[in-house]
C-alpha cells in the first residue's frame, strides 16, 4: 500500500498564476478530504467527497477555489488566480467505508508559497 | 455544529515525564474519537482511536480514554521521549456523512 500520494510536493508560484494540486487516494478508499494547514489558522477543512461526489464545499474559501474528483483514483484542487494569502501545507486524505470509525489517512502534502 | 478544544501549546516537558493533553468536543450522535501525530514536514497520522463511550485507545505508551459524561478524551503517556515531541490533535468523526472535525493542535517539546 503506497498511501495517498500528493504533487507536487512544493510549489512555488507568482501571484495570479493557476496552481493545481493533486492527490491520488489509497485503492479502495471511498472518502477524499482536502484541507489547509497555516500557523495562524491551523487546520482547515476546505471540501470532501464519498464516491466521488462532493459533499461539504463550505470551506473552500472563495470561488478562485474549485475542487474535482473524476474517478476514484484521482483528485485536484486548483487556485486560480493564486494570491500571497494561499500560501499554505496543502492536505489530501482519505478514508474507508467502515462508518464513523474510520480514520483518515493523510498525504505528505503540497508545500505552496504564492510570491 | 461539532467542535474539539484542546489546550493551546506549546508544551514543553523534559525526558521521562508524564503527559496530558485535554480535549473536550461537543457533537451530535455518537462520534467516534481520534488522536493524531505531525512529524515537521509530514502528513498527519493516527495514533489511536476510541469508538464507543468507555473505550480505551493506546498506541506507543500512550492512551486516551472516551468520557461520554465530560465529553472527554484526554491524552497520556506516562514517560516521554525526545521522539515523541511532534503536533498532537484530536478529532472526531460523527453524522451520517461522517464529517470529520479537528483541533487546533497541540506542540510537544521534549528536552533530554
């Protein structure tokens, strides 16, 4: 089992420029979360799906944030434009169909810096 | 809506002494709870786990027990090590589409 893998793994861009992030979740798994980590704001969940279908899009920020899922094997989350205020570790995780007792199983991240 | 509060860090403690990290959570249902660990430049991951009220996770020397009547789930570890100093959340995952909610964070700080 390789985890939820994650790229890239840091991202360096200018602002007003699209960044796209992405996250391929554990074979079998069928919750995707994505979520933000600041020092000011902590750990923020932006969007979730379950089988692919978005569920709870009410933290993403704005609408310059749009998060899809495909299939089950793939997620991305694009900023567009970008601006110095979403730099941040972005977090992708996933989850199992054993209910409320599953726990997530996060990615390693996606350091961005917006210059 | 469901909440975590944990205690703001950061704590620092010095090698082989006991650890408590409070956590309370307000929740609908019955959620099942979470502890879990962030290494510096890695993803979060889980450390143990409680799903019913009375349950005792432990994982590593530490535990954490489920008090459904102080809606509670501190954690413990009897002697920390300098490997242990890392972020530690709680969480908890409830309703029917299992939303999951986080804490803050607390920073351990473990000095030889």
């Amino acid at each position: 089992d390789a985890g939820v893998i994650q790229s890239p793994r840091h991202e360096v861009t200018e602002m007003g420029q699209e960044v796209t992030l992405r996250c391929k979740p554990i074979s079998g798994h069928d919750y995707l979360f994505w979520y933000r980590q600041t020092m000011m704001r902590g750990l923020e969940l932006l969007i979730y799906f379950n089988n692919n279908v978005p569920i709870d899009d009410s933290g993403m920020p704005e609408d310059r944030f749009s998060a899809k899922m495909p299939n089950a094997s793939f997620s991305t989350l694009k900023i567009q434009p970008s601006e110095p205020r979403d730099s941040a570790v972005y977090f992708c995780a996933s989850s199992d169909i054993d209910g409320n007792n599953s726990p997530l199983h996060f990615g390693n991240g996606t350091r961005l810096t917006v210059t | 809506g469901d909440s975590v509060t944990q205690m703001e860090g950061p704590v620092t403690l010095s090698e082989e002494a006991f650890l408590t990290i409070n956590c309370t959570y307000t929740a609908t249902g019955y959620p099942s709870l979470f502890w879990y660990v962030q290494y510096p430049g890695e993803g979060l991951q889980l450390l143990l786990k409680a799903t019913k009220a009375d349950d005792k996770g432990s994982n590593k020397g530490f535990e954490a027990t489920y008090r459904k009547e102080t809606t509670s789930f501190h954690l413990e570890k009897g002697s920390v090590q300098v490997s242990d100093s890392a972020v530690y959340f709680c969480a908890l995952r409830s309703g029917g589409y299992q939303k999951v909610t986080f804490g803050i964070g607390t920073k351990l700080q473990v000095i030889p």
